[in-house]
C-alpha cells in the first residue's frame, strides 16, 4: 500500500496539480475520489481531514494536509528532485508570483462552490455564469500574458516545467469549461499545448482519472 494517499475529483484543477506533481517527481499514492457533485466533500469524515472542505487533501504516513499550495511545498520538502523551482530566488519569486495569479486572482471565480451559489441561491443561469466567470479570469489571463513572454521558453519559465505550469494548464482547462475566449493569449496558449503533450500532464489529466465517467474520458 502506497504511504501517501491523495484525496482528490477527476475534473479538480487543484487536484491536478496535486497528481502532476506526484507523476513528475516519481512519488506513487493512493488515488481516493471525493464525488463533488454527490457532496462526498460534506461529509463528516472527509470534513475532519480538511475542514473546508476543499480538494486535494494529501494523508502521508498518517499526517493530514489539506490544500494543494501547501501540499505542493511539502512535496518539494520531502521529494526535492526533480525540483519545481529554479535555484535563482527571482526566478523563483516570479514563478510563485504567477501561481499567485492562478490561485487567488482566477482559479475562485471557477470553484463549484461559487458556481452552485450562483445558480441554487441567485437563479443565474449557465450563460449568466459563464459571463461571470469570464469577467473575472480573463482579468487574470490579462497578467499572465503580460508576466510569462519575459520568462517562457516551451514552458512558463523556460524549457523545464516548473511549479507554474502546473497552475497555469488546469486553469486554462476550466477557461474552455466556461467559453472564455483564449485566442488573446498566445503565450499562455503556447505554454498549455505544450503541457498538454508532456506524459506526466497526460497521466494528471482530468480524463484519465479512476473516477473520471465513461462519456470524458481519453480515447488513447
């Protein structure tokens, strides 16, 4: 049995960053799905491993860690090769800077929570909560395309994948979830097809999960 085990849902872009993570560094893990549309998050035994919540939690030889930023770091604690971060502290300020841009400033405005209150409590229709979604991302994708042309080489900073693009490509997923017109970005563009062909991108890919139904996944 795998000492790491991975609380996660096939289509979380947290959760794929999570198991991206965990391909590329070569660490096996226990795949646990939480169904978030049957609401297995609410569940009193999932709640006490993360209160919130929220996906992914990783257990690690009994110790519990919710919340993939803080996961991602404990990874490159414990698993420091191969690394996610250059050696060069700049570097490696700009790149949380950009995985800044992601998490607070863009993946929220997506989350299924904000979604389903929008639709059960404000009666916005899926158009209504595109257009939302929409207005508040591409404010985001407006600063990646601004950030990433200085430093992108194949990937967000340079020609190795580091831990930006493990923010920046399921984040661009969830865009084309909610129609946001993404030819204004080419280098974020780029940066995602790019990802989209690496193997460890296609092993985290929402298709390709256990949980994943029949009707979304790969064909390949």
């Amino acid at each position: 049995m795998a000492s790491m085990v991975l609380y996660n849902y096939f289509r979380s872009s947290t959760s794929f960053r999570v198991r991206a993570a965990l391909h590329i560094k070569g660490l096996d893990f226990e795949y646990k799905p939480i169904n978030l549309l049957k609401g297995e998050q609410h569940s009193p035994e999932y709640r006490k491993l993360n209160p919130l919540g929220g996906l992914p939690t990783l257990v690690h030889n009994g110790k519990v860690m919710p919340d993939s930023a803080a996961i991602l770091e404990y990874l490159e604690e414990i698993a420091p090769a191969p690394s996610l971060f250059p050696a060069d502290p700049y570097l490696k300020a700009r790149i949380r800077q950009v995985c800044e841009i992601v998490n607070s400033s863009m993946h929220p405005y997506g989350n299924l929570k904000i979604t389903q209150y929008l639709g059960e409590t404000l009666g916005f229709t899926q158009e209504q909560k595109d257009q939302w979604v929409q207005k508040w991302v591409t404010q985001g994708l407006e600063a990646l395309e601004k950030t990433l042309p200085e430093f992108s080489g194949t990937y967000c900073f340079g020609d190795k994948i580091t831990m930006a693009d493990l923010y920046v490509y399921p984040q661009v997923i969830t865009c084309q979830r909610f129609h946001v017109d993404l030819s204004k970005y080419p280098t974020v563009m780029k940066i995602y097809e790019n990802c989209h062909k690496n193997e460890f991108f296609q092993k985290a890919h929402f298709s390709r999960q256990i949980d994943t139904p029949e009707e979304l996944r790969a064909k390949n």
